[in-house]
C-alpha cells in the first residue's frame, strides 16, 4: 500500500506590525480551504505565522512585547484554525511566539506545533538555533531573536503521524546539518519547517544577494543526506520596510525541489508526497547502520565552537 | 597580509587497468608542470590516483590485488612526483590505495596525503566512509571498497600547512556531513578531496541521473556550512567499460562553485583562494561557539543507524 502525504505549503506574504490576529487566522484559513480543496492531508504554515516579524524590533515595553506571543493553543483567537482543520479533516503546522510562565517566571520560545486531522495537537516543537543577538544594535533592523526567546528544550523529535514519521524545526535550524541528522537517527520522513528570513539588515558581511541560494542549499542536502522530505515555507515579502525572501518549497528525499513558490505573497503550492521514496536511499547509499562511523564524529558533540590546532613555532 | 592558497585542482581522465605507474605519474607530471606555469602552491589530484579504480572487480588473486597498492610513499615509482614537486615548490595532495603490514598482518587503506612545497608528506588520511560492500555481487560493476580497504583510523585531522588549516578527505565521505563538521570544529579553511564515482552499476535504485546533482549538493552544503573552501577533484570519463562522472570543482566558503572542469579526461583548472573569505561567516551566521547546541545533537554520537519511535498501537 503506498504511503503518501499530500502536503501543501503555504506560503504568508507580509504581515503589518499592527494587523490582528483575526485578520491573520483569516489568511491561514482561506488557504487552509484552498489546501482542503487539492486534498490536502497536512497544510505547513511559516514560523511566526501570526504575527509580524516582531523581533526586528528592540521592543521595550513589556506589555507591547507579551502582545506577540501566544499564551494558549488553541487561544480564543486561533481556535477557527483548529475547528475548521478538524471539520475539514486536515491536519497543519503552525509556527508561533510561545509564552509560558512557570513558577512565576515568563519563558519565551519559537515553537511550532503538529495537529492532526481531529484538531488535536499531536507533537510540539521549540526552536534551538536561535540566530541574531540578545544585544541591540545600533541599526534599523534587528535580529533580537536570542533576546526575545529561550534556546528549545525539547530537543529535535519526531512524531508517528499522517501514516509516516515526522519532523518539525524552524528557519535558522535548517543551516544546521545536526538538525536534520538527529532527525534522520530517528526515521524521519517528513520534515515541516517555517523560516522569517529577511535580508538587507546592513550586516557586516553583505552576502544578503546569496540568501535565496543559501536557503535552498541548505534544505536540499539536509532532505538528500537524511533521505526525507522537506516542506520548507516563508513569510516572504516587503514586511514592515524589511525585505523577506520567498522561496518556499517541497524538497523530495532526493534533494530535488519538487514544488515552488513564485510570489511574495500568499500562495500555496501542493505536492503528493511518497514517503517510501527515501526508502532506496537509506538501504544503499545511506544506509546509516552500515555506514556511519560514530567513533570519528566525536567532536561533533564534545565540542562546542571551532578550535584550531596550535601553531607551530 | 592576505592568505591565499593558489590551488589547481587536477582531473585525471581514465587509466586502463594495464596502464603501469610510471604512465601515470607522466600524466600527474605533466599537471603539476602545468599548476606551478599557473603559479599554483598546491596541486589536488584524485582519490587512487595511481591505478584504475579497481575495487570494481572481485580480485581473488592475492598478488593482482597487492599490485594495485602502494608499500611506501614515495616508492621508486612515485619518487618523481615529490622531486618535480620539490624542485618547482609546488605542494601536492594525492589518492592511492595504501598497504602496510603490521605485526605480520597487511592492512589496506583508502588514503591520501598532503605534500608541502619542499616534497615532505606533512599530512595521511585514511578513508573512513568506505561505500559499497565487501560480498562479491552478481553484477558486472562492483564497489568492493569494504572488501578491499579497512575504515580509516586516523578520524578526520587537519594540518597547518600552505599558510592555512587544511583537511583532506575521499569520495564518500563528501556525502556525509560529520566528515565537514569534524574538520570545520577543527578551523579548517580547506577540504582536500578526490573522488572515483561511478554510474551504471546497476544499483537497484536507478537514481545514477542525480549523481552529478548530489556530487555538488554535498559539497556546496559541506563548504558553506563550515565557511571552508572545498577542493573536489574526479577521476572521470569511461574507464574500462564503466563511466565515472567528472565535475571536478573548487567551491568558495560561501558555497559557489568558482572554478570547474568541463571535461572528462586530464585537465587542470585553477583558483587563487582567499583564506579569510570564510570569516565573516565563522564571526556571524556559523559563529559555531555563539550557536551551536552540543546538548540537542547527543544522537549524532550515540547511535549510528536509525532507529524509528515506537509504533503506536
């Protein structure tokens, strides 16, 4: 019997600081019915894909800053997304600021979520590569993002769900080739992930013009080196004076791009998905139980940051 | 002061099976002559860049198999490389099939080693992701790498050398990202590496169209996610009865190919490589001690086949 998902990645184009939740889970819905339509099983949504791009911002005010993060799921506001997902019987990911106070003390993920086709959250994430600063800048644009969230503690799991083995991780995750590996040593089939990648921040290195290049690369080799799918998908778009790339896409197990956006806008792009396509490369060429070779991967995990070999005098 | 290495990455077409050493090495003469007219420093050539690539046939005969090895470096017949080498300072990195005995036992290794300008070997490393298997297939084409060589177990060092951090690995190990990974936790500014890859064995996948996709794939992702420069050279063309692809490249820290052959047979192209051009990446994006989390990535070192969640009953 053949495995499939059909998955369909929806791409956001800009949100305005100031637009409402509803406004947004208006957008989300429209293409969730759009989704629904092309039989979609599952509709991937980007990271953050609620609100703006907040933390472009050094956000001062606390009540202002708590405005961008979600304190239940489903809250009043996103609970449409979950009662239409399960009347329709689609599933979804959603990224989104996540805010939690335990023992008194708020703590602030980028998380992304997995719901079902009964609307019910099945598998949660929060991000672990945070990118940017925790330290303003004295510049227009920011990237606050080790500011204004914690490092993920839930570590990169996957989830039985939609008949396959799934996966989730969030924008700067994906440059990060331990990602999708410590997914791979479990069987992923699937991976779901939303990426906020703005360009033109006057960083001190001006490789803004190899982003969308940067971003493909980075997604095709995580999909072939682990033989799994990637449904990588944006908030694109001129957002807030900030330009964001677009690109959003459904990487095959190998490494193809089988599916892409060609707007900055909103757009959906649909793919059938067989998850037994990974299956030739995982009994040949990466076959990790016959090949992998751990005893030489050590520094891997002792080792933090790079360490040159001494000089020689 | 700027570092650079000029670096001439050096093709070889095919080398019959009979071909002896010294035909051979008059082919690597005649690139090095070549490299140092470019002012080159180092010269790359292949993995087992000596013999034809003999792991294709099921040698049972001891001594035909011994014959495709090398017993020292330099041996009489590969002396003239390490003088031409010495005399023109032009360093070198070079692919051979190596053949050591210890405590009366022959050990065999898929090696490479790293010459400087003045003819010394100051870096070996031996293949660790040996491709393939070691039981005799009925096919034509084989890839009796596991058969015939043992894992490398020199892991993944690198060298100062040519003014820079160098690493070198072989053919498979460009699929797998711990191989950069090791190397880039190291400092490395430039991987090394050759590499015999055949298509047509009649795996029983028939993706052998994508092979020359994935050989950049890999190697893009592998230099722009450590902000190394990557150095791949192939033995390609129709080397007998079975094609090996070609697409010998020099590929910049950012991840572009710069430099590429667009032959099959011996030919030599050549980068003047800036060394410094990886930093802003390591000060920023891959700023590996600011964003990398050891603590996530335990799998990576703890298992080394996959192994899926549970089923859910």
């Amino acid at each position: 019997m053949p495995r499939t998902i059909t998955v369909g990645a929806a791409q956001l184009g800009p949100i305005a600081r100031n637009d409402s939740r509803k406004q947004v889970v208006g957008r989300l819905l429209e293409l969730m019915r759009e989704a629904h339509g092309f039989r979609c099983d599952l509709i991937a949504y980007p990271e953050l894909a609620l609100t703006t791009f907040f933390p472009r911002w050094p956000i001062e005010d606390e009540r202002e800053l708590d405005s961008f993060y979600e304190t239940e799921m489903p809250g009043p506001e996103t609970k449409p997304l979950f009662e239409e997902a399960a009347r329709r019987g689609i599933g979804f990911s959603l990224g989104f600021a996540e805010l939690v106070v335990e023992k008194g003390r708020k703590r602030r993920f980028n998380s992304s979520i997995l719901v079902d086709k009964t609307g019910r959250i099945v598998g949660k994430y929060r991000k672990v590569h945070l990118p940017g600063h925790s330290d303003v800048m004295d510049r227009p644009g920011q990237h606050l993002e080790k500011r204004f969230f914690e490092v993920g503690d839930l570590g990169f799991p996957v989830w039985r769900a939609f008949g396959g083995i799934l996966g989730m991780c969030i924008c700067n995750d994906r440059r990060w080739p331990e990602t999708y590996r410590v997914m791979g040593l479990q069987g992923v089939e699937m991976v779901l992930l939303g990426y906020n990648s703005p360009i033109g921040l006057g960083d001190p290195f001006d490789l803004d013009a190899l982003e969308p290049f940067h971003n493909h690369l980075v997604m095709q080799s995580g999909a072939y080196q682990n033989a799994t799918w990637v449904v990588g998908v944006a908030k694109a778009g001129f957002e807030e004076g900030f330009n964001m790339i677009g690109q959003t896409c459904i990487i095959a197990p190998s490494g193809e791009i089988v599916a892409q956006c060609a707007t900055m806008g909103d757009e959906l792009v649909v793919r059938k998905c067989d998850l037994d396509m990974g299956a030739p490369y995982r009994a040949d060429i990466f076959n990790f139980a016959y090949h992998r070779r751990i005893e030489h991967y050590k520094l891997i995990t002792e080792r933090t940051g790079a360490i040159p070999p001494p000089e020689t005098t």
